[in-house]
C-alpha cells in the first residue's frame, strides 16, 4: 500500500508540473531578409500570440523561405508553411479588389494607410473571398512609393521615358505602363541584382527598400511624390485549415495579435525603416528630387482612368458601390493620420 500511495504521488505530482495542453507550434516563414521590417513585425506579431496565450501557441520561424517570393500564397495555402505575407501583385490576375490600396498619392506614411486598408478590408468580406485557403490576419502597405535610378534627375515625364524600370506588379505595373515607361515585373529581391549589373535602370519602390535591398550604393537619384507615386498592397495570412484546427483560446489569442493590430505594428516598422533609409541616403548623397504641381497634375491625368476601371470590375466581382468603398477608404486614411 505504501509503496502505491508514493507511485500516485509521485504521477500526481508530475501531473501538477505538466504543461495544462499540449504547445501548439504555427511554422513562420519570411522571404526577406531578418533584419527586414516585415521579418521583425513577423517575430513580433509570434511573440504577441505567444503573449496572449500564455505560451500555448508559440512559433517555429525558419531560417530558409519555402518558396520565391512570388509563391508565397501558395506555399500558405498548400501548408508548406502556416504563417507569412505576400505582394499581392506577386500573382497577377489573381488579385482585385486590393488593388484599391495602391493607387497614387494615398499618404505619406505606411501606418495610416495599413491601418485604414485592415479596416476596410476586413469590413467588406468580398476582399477575403479573393483569398481561398488561407486565413487574412491583417492587410497592409508599404510606405509611399518613390522613384529611385542610377542614372539621372526625374523631375518630369519625359524624364521617365528611355529607362529601363524594375516594378514589383499590381497597379505599380499599371500606373507605370499609363505613363508610357518601360517596365519588367520582377520581385523586390532581385533588384541588387538587376540595378548592380546595369539590365535596369531603376525601381519604383518606398525608402525603406534602398537600405533593405543594399542599394545605397547604387542609386544616385530619387524623385519623391506628395502621398506617394504608388502604393503595394500586402496579406499577412495564416494557413485556413491550420487556423481552422486552432481551440478556441488559441483562435482568440491569434486574432488579438492580429488584425488592426498587426497592421499599426507593421506599418510603424515599416515607417521606422523608411527613415532610416532616407538617413541613409542623404549621408550618401543620393540627389532628391520633389514632383513640383505640374509633374503631380500630369501623372495624374494618366493614372485616374485607372481608378474608374478598377471601380467598375471591383462591382463586377460582387463589391458593391465600390467607388463609395475608396471613398471610405481614403476617409479612413485620413482619420488615422490625425
């Protein structure tokens, strides 16, 4: 009997220390660099939903992506990988309705525009139709998009003719093309590469991206806009059948981590990373040029069919006033900008 009485006390007891379930592990991946602002939001939002689970859920972040950028969705959707962003404009065709937040002079900084885009995003579920598979945890932007060359000053259209221009697709590509520039659609991280080797000119990409890539030592020129030449819109998202299987306090600690939440933390990395780069460049003199009104009011005239077509297919595919959606959109925008 004694030696029963110590064998229960002894399982009791190790019963006592055990974990109260078993740890769930969410397999991250990112196809930038660690330094990166998205791969630091990506390890801050892990840390938010282990924090708010109390350790249950943790995450196993890898040291190699699973996939090129561009098949990032996939390698989500497919369960390669259960948690990581993408470019939306990484998949041409697949993508609509998000091409809403990359229109020109949106804002001057990614937090308002994230924040506003994850609100009306998620308001509207036609936007998470678009996304079979996986599970949206927050949408995103970059910082307003800059003209960056190796060439020379762009300080009108005619200036953008003749060069050859790396863009990352989406309405970037589009905007770029109403322009009249000759443009190839190729993933951010090729455009050390790209620009080092001299088969482009140039890239239309947010500050951040000249120290994120290693290009401070290329670029020579940069020509700024008032709320950004363009915008890229991005998904933060998890694997559906892998949220799908989550226990209910795991589902709540994953959404309290996610959302606007995740989208403000996002954007304030990425703004953070924007001026950085900005001090990056003009300790290397990179020439800066600001689109004066004319430069503005010209690319303006080009891009604003743009806006028309994409109200018009975004009812199409079932959003309903749609025009009336951009609008709240840009409301949004501003509010968070207060």
């Amino acid at each position: 009997m004694k030696r029963y009485l110590l064998t229960f006390a002894a399982a009791a007891a190790a019963l006592m220390c055990a974990p109260a379930s078993a740890q769930t592990v969410l397999t991250g991946s990112s196809w930038i660099h660690p330094t990166h602002a998205l791969t630091v939001s990506l390890r801050e939002w892990c840390g938010l939903v282990e924090k708010n689970s109390n350790g249950k859920v943790k995450c196993n972040i890898l040291p190699r992506h699973v996939s090129t950028a561009p098949g990032t969705y996939d390698a989500v959707r497919n369960g390669l990988v259960d948690v990581s962003f993408t470019v939306h404009g990484y998949t041409p065709g697949r993508f609509l309705l998000t091409k809403m937040a990359e229109f020109p002079f949106l804002g001057d900084s990614s937090e308002p525009i994230s924040v506003a885009f994850n609100r009306v995003a998620m308001k509207y579920p036609q936007f998470g139709t678009e996304h079979p598979g996986v599970k949206p945890l927050a949408y995103f932007t970059h910082g307003p998009g800059v003209v960056f060359n190796t060439k020379k000053p762009v300080a009108k259209m005619d200036d953008l003719l003749g060069l050859k221009w790396r863009v990352g697709g989406g309405v970037v590509n589009d905007i770029s093309k109403a322009i009249g520039m000759n443009v190839t659609l190729k993933p951010a991280p090729e455009s050390y590469e790209l620009l080092s080797g001299g088969v482009m000119d140039g890239t239309l990409f947010p500050a951040e991206s000249v120290e994120g890539f290693r290009l401070d030592k290329i670029i020579k020129h940069q020509t700024i806009f008032p709320g950004g030449l363009y915008n890229t819109s991005f998904v933060f998202m998890m694997n559906a059948d892998k949220y799908n299987k989550l226990a209910p306090d795991e589902k709540k600690a994953v959404d309290d981590a996610s959302g606007e939440v995740l989208a403000r933390l996002i954007g304030r990395q990425w703004d953070k990373a924007d001026r950085l780069s900005n001090a990056l460049m003009q300790a290397n003199n990179v020439a800066t040029v600001k689109a004066d009104a004319k430069f503005v009011a010209d690319i303006k005239a080009k891009t604003s069919p743009l806006e028309q077509a994409w109200v018009k297919d975004a009812e199409a595919k079932g959003l309903k006033d749609a025009a009336k959606v951009l609008a709240e959109f840009r409301s949004e925008i501003a509010k968070a900008s207060k």
